[in-house]
C-alpha cells in the first residue's frame, strides 16, 4: 500500500491525506459521541479496521476484514449491555466501511468465500445501528433497517458490476497479449524465411552452375571451382550468422533492431553487389537525396527487405542472363514519399510463361493500372510462399503500398512499394 502511495502524483498524495484524516476525525468523533472512553476506543479500533479492509491488497483482505467484521458484531454485542450508549450515531462511518467490504468481498472472491464473510458482515452492519438507547430503536427498525437491507443489496450489485469489468477487462488483455504475441510470432517467421531463403538460394544457385557444367562433360578448373566453394562458404557462413541471431532474439529479450542486418540504406548496396558478384549482371541507382535524409529505421529495414526478397526470387526464378535494376529514391514532386522498384528483363528459367510470383501457370498474368504505379495485387494473384505476403505486411504496417508481377510493356517482372516518410524525416 506504501509503494502505491509513493507512486502517485503530489496532488493525489495529498489528497489522499486529506480524506484519509477526514476519515480519522469523524471516526474520533463518533468515539466520543458515546461518553466512554472504552468504547470510544473500541469503536475508533473497529471503525479503523472497518477502513482498513477497504485499501489492503487483497492477498491480505479476507484476514482484516475478518477482524473487522468480529471486532464489530463484539461490540454491538457488548454495548447492548451498557447503559451508557452513544446519542447521536451508533458509528455511520463504520457502518458504511462494512456494507463496502460487503462489495469488496463479492468482487474479489469465490462464491464459498462470498457466502462466508458477506452475510455476516451484512448482520454487523444491521446490528451497528443497535447501539444507541433503547428509546431509539423504533426509528432504527422503521427507517433504519431497510436502509441497511437495501445498501447491503445494492453492494452486492456493485460488487458483481466490478466483477465483470475486471473480467472484461482481464479478457481485454489477455486479448491484446495473444494478439502482439501472434504479431511477434508472424514477424520472426519473416525475418527466419528473409535470414534463410536468401542465403541458402544463394548457396542452391552456385551448386547448381557447378553441376550445370559438370554435367556437361566439361571439367571446373580450379579457380573458377575455388570460387564457387568460396561462394558457398560465405553465404553458409552469413545464414549461420542470421540464424544464431534469430535464435537469441527467442531466447534473450532485446531490441529486434539490435539482431537484424544493417538498415540503412546503404546496406542495399551490398545485397546488389553480393548479387553481382555471382555472375548475374545488377545495377543499383540510389537517390543521392537520401544521404543527407534520417530515415527512420523501420523504413530502412523495410526498403532492405524488399531488395533482399527480390533479389532472392530472380536468383531462384529467372535465368541468369536477366539484367536486374534496383532503383530507391525520393520523388521528384513529393520529397516526403520514397519509391522502390526491382526489376529484372529476364524469363523464368522452368519456361516461358510462369514465374512464382503471377497467376495460376499458363493462365493470365496479373494486370496493374498505367496510373497507378503502386498497387497491391488480389491475394488469389501471390504464390510461391510468404515472402512476398511478409513484404505486403511490413509496407502496410507503414503505411504503403506494395506491388508484385510482370512489368509493364517490357518482359521481366517489378517488385515495388511507395513509402511514405514521417515529417520527422522529412524535415532532418
């Protein structure tokens, strides 16, 4: 209770202690109404527990309220015995304190708890109101009584109201718990299929030239063989590196930025040079602009992603005559939207009419708007895995849009998105 005292605004602080010695001087007050000075102190001492049932945590409630409500029906009891009984109040702060545990009791508990504490805290409450001279009883049991009834009634109302709020409530977070661990779930399968489907495409491809020419009867010689077993080195050596990453982001809590390739853009660059060096010819144009922008991380990493994905396809895809373009820049007219676009001129290499990323093989190839560059395809239009339905997510959860499928009036397929950049960035 002291930790939660400490937590709250000055303002609060000292308007809790304000009531709290409202609270204490009617409590001393009603004490002395009675004229002596042992049941004065007994009723303070059972007011006080009364109270304090209401603010302890609830591990500790059913025990103070247990004491509350004894100590309360043992002095009813004893001050039917005396003659000298108070005048004007027989204790209204205790009184309502009681019908409050009363809802405190139904709300936190269990139907067994519930039947044991609530009814006789409801007899406390009434027989409170006994403790004034018998010459009052007439207007205890005339107005008296029923009032307690009703409030014991309606506590119990409040107590189920707060009960179901705080199971709506549990649900509501447990909810939103199940629905950031299905986000966290869906974003280290992108960045396992990313991590993966790059690297060892990249080894597949170079075993497969290897093979292509072994089984053309013609020998590798030793240097070009070198270099293919070097080729293969490397990128099983990167994979090792994302997985072993990928697997102490799961088992360390960290910032996921801290385990993810570089973001920045620049990094592209590589990817477009790593894809170069095994043969197939790639040209990279990135906007001189964005080097004296501040792009915000999720957006780099995006943008990295993207390229990482696309050239991944063209490599398992495409033969290896196709000529590949990745082009990121800023637009012309509007600096604060960033275009992306990848493409390669060439055929997929299984034949000349499917490629993974179209429609049905041999039936009609996904279509865009001459005016609309940037366009998500109908879902029944993507196949060939997540990857590219991992790329759709990343631009949407930005604010983009995303684009996949053939090129416009030229062969060869596109993989784009149209960002756009915080005014933050924009301003830097």
């Amino acid at each position: 209770m002291i930790p939660a005292f400490r937590d709250r605004s000055g303002t609060h602080q000292v308007l809790l202690v304000l009531a709290g010695a409202a609270v204490l001087t009617l409590l001393v007050a009603e004490g002395l109404n009675t004229g002596f000075a042992p049941t004065a102190a007994a009723t303070i001492v059972t007011g006080g527990l009364s109270m304090a049932a209401l603010f302890v945590p609830a591990a500790r409630f059913l025990p103070v309220a247990g004491c509350a409500v004894a100590s309360s029906l043992a002095l009813s009891v004893a001050e039917l015995q005396l003659a000298q009984r108070p005048e004007n109040t027989p204790g209204l702060t205790e009184l309502c304190a009681l019908l409050l545990v009363v809802a405190r009791t139904v709300r936190l508990h269990s139907p067994v708890r519930i039947i044991a504490l609530a009814p006789p805290t409801g007899v406390a409450a009434l027989l409170l109101l006994f403790r004034v001279p018998g010459t009052e009883y007439e207007p205890v049991k005339t107005i008296g009584a029923p009032a307690v009834l009703f409030g014991f009634v309606l506590m119990i109302g409040l107590g189920l109201y707060l009960r179901l709020a705080d199971t709506l409530r549990d649900r509501d977070r447990q909810t939103a718990e199940q629905a950031a661990r299905q986000t966290e779930r869906l974003e280290h399968a992108r960045e396992l299929h990313d991590f993966v489907a790059h690297h060892v495409t990249a080894i597949v491809a170079q075993a497969k030239a290897a093979r292509y020419v072994t089984s053309a009867g013609e020998a590798l010689a030793p240097a070009d063989l070198d270099r293919v077993l070097a080729g293969i080195e490397e990128a099983g050596s990167q994979a090792m590196q994302s997985m072993r990453g990928m697997v102490s982001m799961l088992r360390t809590p960290r910032e996921p930025a801290a385990i993810r390739p570089d973001s920045a853009l620049t990094c592209v660059r590589g990817l477009v040079e790593s894809f170069a060096a095994a043969g197939r010819p790639a040209r990279l144009t990135l906007d001189p602009r964005l080097a004296e922008r501040s792009v915000p991380p999720e957006i780099s990493t995006t943008v990295h992603r993207l390229v990482q994905e696309s050239l991944t396809n063209i490599r398992k895809y495409t033969d290896t005559s196709a000529q590949v373009t990745v082009d990121i820049r800023l637009r012309a007219d509007d600096p604060g939207r960033l275009d992306v676009l990848v493409t390669d001129d060439g055929r997929a290499a299984d034949g000349p009419a499917f490629h993974p990323r179209a429609g049905t093989p041999g039936g009609p190839p996904a279509t865009w708007s001459d005016t609309d560059l940037i366009r998500r395809p109908s879902p029944g239009r993507q196949r060939g895995g997540y990857g590219l339905i991992g790329l759709a997510e990343r631009i949407e959860a930005i604010g983009g849009h995303f684009i996949a499928g053939p090129r416009r009036g030229a062969p060869g397929w596109e993989v784009g998105a149209e960002i756009p950049l915080p005014p933050s960035s924009q301003g830097s």
